[in-house]
C-alpha cells in the first residue's frame, strides 16, 4: 500500500510504481473535486482550459499572477497531486525562478515549463516559435536551483516537433534531461505514428503524454509515466453548449442532463460546514432555507 506521504512525495512514489500516472484536465477546483471523487489519483491543471475560462484562447494572454492563483484554488481543494502548466515560466530564466518558487508556495505537485517564445501557444495551434535549446537549458537550470522542495516536479515541455522537426526535438529533450529536467514532455503529438517514435526514440527517459490518440492501457504498454488528458475541456464546452442550446430553443432543459445542487455542494463540503456551525455555535436561520439545499 502506497505510504501517506505529501502529494508532492505521493507523485513522486507513483511516477517510479511502474503504472501510468493518468492525471485528467481540469479547468478549476469544482473539477478538481470531481476527478478526485471518482477515484483519479492526480489531476492536471490546463493553461488551455484555464485561459477557456477566463475567456481568451490559448495564446499566452495569461499572467504568471492569474495562472497560480487558480493552481492555488485548485491545490487547495483536493488532496491528490496537482500537475500544472507553467507555459513558459513566463519570461527568461530569471523570470522562471520566481514561477518555480510561486508554483511551489500555491501546493502544486508538479509544473512543466516549455521552450516556445513567449508569449506562447497551444501545443496544437499553428505558429508556434521555439528558443534556442541553450536558453532553455538555462532556463530549466533555473527552475532547477529556484526549487525547494526536492519532491517537486520539473518537467521539461518541447515543442520543437512542428518548428524544426523529430531529429531537433529528440536533441532538445537529451539536453533537457541532462540539464537535470526529471521528466519531458513532447507536445503536439498527432498520430500513432508519432506516439510510437516518441516511445522508441525516447525511451530511456521518463515521458509524458498529452492527448487521446490511445486508450490509457494502451499508452502505459508504450512505457510513458505520466498522461494528461484533454478531452475533458471539449466535453464540458460541447455539454453546456447543448444544454444552453436545448434552453433557447425549448425553454427547458432535460432533468437527465444535470446533477442537483445536493450533489454538488455535497462535493464542495457543506456538510462540513453544518458540522461546524454546530460545533463552533454559529447561529443558524430557522426558515425553510436552513439546512441542505433542496431541489436542482
């Protein structure tokens, strides 16, 4: 049985356990929650989703500020290991040390910090740009040196397969490794073909996955430690986008597609907060609205 350990030491005890960490996207602590209630074992901050909320696409419109304040809220709210993007440490490697120490303070578990320019894009949009690998080696010796806790995870992103190729990206991640990164990170991973190369060409370092080319059990048989899945964002927009459209065109939404406001404010732990109102005496209402919410 895995020890109690902080999440930080946990990941680091799942990542060595010879199973694939899957750790699904969630945009905020409310899905955080969610993927933690149906039995996930570590969750993954995403940029995208994080920039999708705030209402902008993923482009780097998003300060270091906004991006650890909700790695913060999220951190806060489960007890599994948090995984976060740190885009580009936003900035140069000075800039990348205080990331490190920001990310660290909120309770993340693990970041990965990547080589494009900044500001960046998703890993999976046209146009993107990379840095030298030297100044990302910097870089990462900066995240490396700004880091206190020897549990936390570095993890070293390259996006340079559809800037400069597979041959550059396979030396970037070898730099990368040696300049002590405990893990890459190949983004923009778009067939099964190249799934399989990353696998082989890389298969002596400690790998992460982002996407859903595969399922989980197929991904793990490659040998990658670490799998981040996105589909979720596209889930929740496609959900809500019907529901919305449903309610427009209807003027009701069906019951089936919903949850109640039990469940969720069960999740979110207000039986607690009753427990501690009578713990602590806080006087409570006596009208119809005392107690657990009702209805959806």
């Amino acid at each position: 049985m895995m020890a109690a350990t902080a999440p930080r030491g946990r990941l680091r005890e799942m990542l060595v356990s010879g199973r694939m960490v899957v750790a699904p996207f969630i945009l905020n602590a409310l899905h955080a929650r969610i993927a933690e209630e149906v039995g996930f074992g570590a969750v993954y901050m995403t940029g995208s989703g994080t920039s999708a909320e705030k209402g902008y696409p993923d482009v780097g419109y998003l300060t270091q500020t906004e991006m650890v304040s909700n790695a913060r809220y999220i951190s806060n709210a489960v007890s599994v290991p948090v995984i976060a993007d740190a885009d580009t440490g936003y900035g140069n490697a000075i800039n990348v040390w205080r990331t490190v120490r920001e990310y660290e303070d909120a309770g993340v578990a693990a970041i990965h910090i990547e080589d494009q320019s900044f500001p960046k894009k998703c890993g999976f949009f046209a146009g993107k740009q990379v840095v030298p690998a030297d100044e990302m080696v910097g870089k990462l010796r900066a995240a490396l040196d700004a880091r206190r806790d020897a549990d936390f995870v570095i993890i070293a992103r390259c996006d340079a397969y559809a800037v400069n190729g597979w041959e550059d990206t396979v030396a970037r991640c070898h730099a990368y490794m040696d300049a002590g990164a405990d893990m890459v990170f190949v983004d923009g991973i778009r067939t099964v073909e190249d799934l399989k190369a990353y696998a082989t060409d890389l298969a002596h370092f400690p790998r992460m996955y982002n996407g859903d080319l595969l399922p989980t059990q197929d991904v793990e048989a490659m040998g990658y430690r670490l799998m981040i899945c996105g589909s979720t964002i596209w889930l929740v927009y496609q959900a809500v986008h019907d529901a919305f459209s449903e309610l427009k065109q209807t003027g009701k939404v069906d019951p089936a597609r919903y949850g109640t406001r039990e469940d969720v404010a069960n999740l979110l732990g207000l039986p607690g907060v009753y427990e501690m109102e009578r713990k602590y005496g806080v006087p409570v209402s006596d009208g119809p609205s005392n107690g657990p919410p009702n209805g959806r």
